[in-house]
C-alpha cells in the first residue's frame, strides 16, 4: 500500500485495520432453478407424435396390402398364361375337328348304310374326331354341347332363326359351327340356329354352363 507523504505515522496508526470479509473472494452465486414444465405443451407434443406414428402404421398397412395385391396380381398372370398360351394353337387346331365333321356330315346315312367302304371310311373318321376332342381336353379345350339348350349369347353367336313351335323360343335347335372353351374362357362361340314361334321359356330355365 503507498502511503501519502503528508499523512504522519500517527494518522496510519489512527486508521482501523481492512476488513477481511470486505476483500475476500465472494461465493458464487446459485444457478437459477429451471423453468417447470409446461404440462400442457408436452401433452400437445405427446399427442403429436402419437398421431404421427398412427399416420405411419397406416402407412405401413396400405403399402403391405398393395404389396399383397401385386404379388397375387402377377401370380394370377402367371397363371393365366399357363393356362391359356395354347390358345393360339388351339384355334388352329380347332379347323381341322371342323374337317372332320364336315367329312362325316358329307357322308349320307343311307350310303353308309349301303357300301361298307363308305360307312369304314366314316367309322374311321369318327374315331380320329374322338381321338382330337379326347387330347383337345386334356389340355382343357371342350366343346360346347348346343344344341337343346338355352341360347347364351356369351357362348353362342346366333346366324338365324328357325321357326319351330315344337321348342321353346330362343332354344338352340341348330349348330352350324361347333364352339370351344379353354379352361374357363370362351375359345370360340358357336355358330347356331335359334328357334322361335315355341312357347317362352320357363323362368328357371338354365342355359349352358359358362364355367364348363
């Protein structure tokens, strides 16, 4: 400490002696208390995010359940081609079971019943035509019974009208063509004639199974 050179040893003795405390390091002042929650505002976000997380179980739900329906999408594609690449070929194969029955149909009965060669021929005929619709099935390929059933446009293709009161109108009492189905598709429609002056149909009256 420097002491002022007017001030004689008697004024220093005079002057009471610091207090300690006045020169000592002060303690550190308490850290302020947090804030307490906002009770309110943290039920908001709790809310939030439950909402987000339902948002987003949804989410996962929709996406598994598109993925389910693509995956049984292109498992039905793939079976469908299984069951149906044949088609082309079978059309094809169908033009030569119409020859053979245009080939018996040509055959009058009378000269089958009259020259055993003819009424051979025809026998042998039939049995080829027998043969073709027993391996067209095994691959799924039928045909179309028509004639006595009801006329079913998704199955039969109507080419005229025959005036029959004997049969209830809109029976098919004539197949022109004969018609195929592959598996539980139409191949080819039936070419028929339908009856009409008969009387109307009953009611219950079932046409031809689409599902054959």
């Amino acid at each position: 400490m420097i002491q002022d050179p007017h001030q004689t040893h008697a004024d220093i003795a005079s002057q009471p002696d610091s207090d300690p405390t006045l020169t000592a390091t002060e303690p550190a002042a308490e850290p302020a208390s947090a804030e307490p929650l906002d009770a309110a505002r943290l039920a908001a976000e709790v809310a939030s995010l439950k909402d987000e997380v339902s948002r987003q179980k949804d989410q996962l739900l929709r996406a598994v359940a598109e993925t389910e329906n693509v995956r049984r999408r292109l498992e039905q594609q793939a079976d469908d081609r299984g069951k149906y690449a044949i088609s082309n070929l079978a059309k094809d194969i169908l033009s030569v079971a119409d020859n053979l029955r245009r080939a018996l149909e040509s055959i009058p009965a009378e000269a089958r019943a009259d020259d055993p060669t003819a009424n051979k021929l025809a026998e042998g005929v039939e049995l080829t035509e027998r043969g073709l619709l027993a391996t067209l099935e095994r691959f799924g390929i039928k045909k179309i019974e028509a004639v006595g059933q009801r006329f079913d446009p998704h199955l039969h293709q109507a080419m005229m009208e025959i005036e029959d009161p004997s049969q209830p109108a809109g029976t098919v009492v004539l197949e022109m063509q004969a018609g195929y189905v592959l598996q539980d598709r139409l191949l080819r429609a039936a070419m028929v004639g339908v009856s009409r002056g008969g009387p109307k149909p009953l009611p219950g009256d079932a046409g031809l199974d689409t599902t054959a």
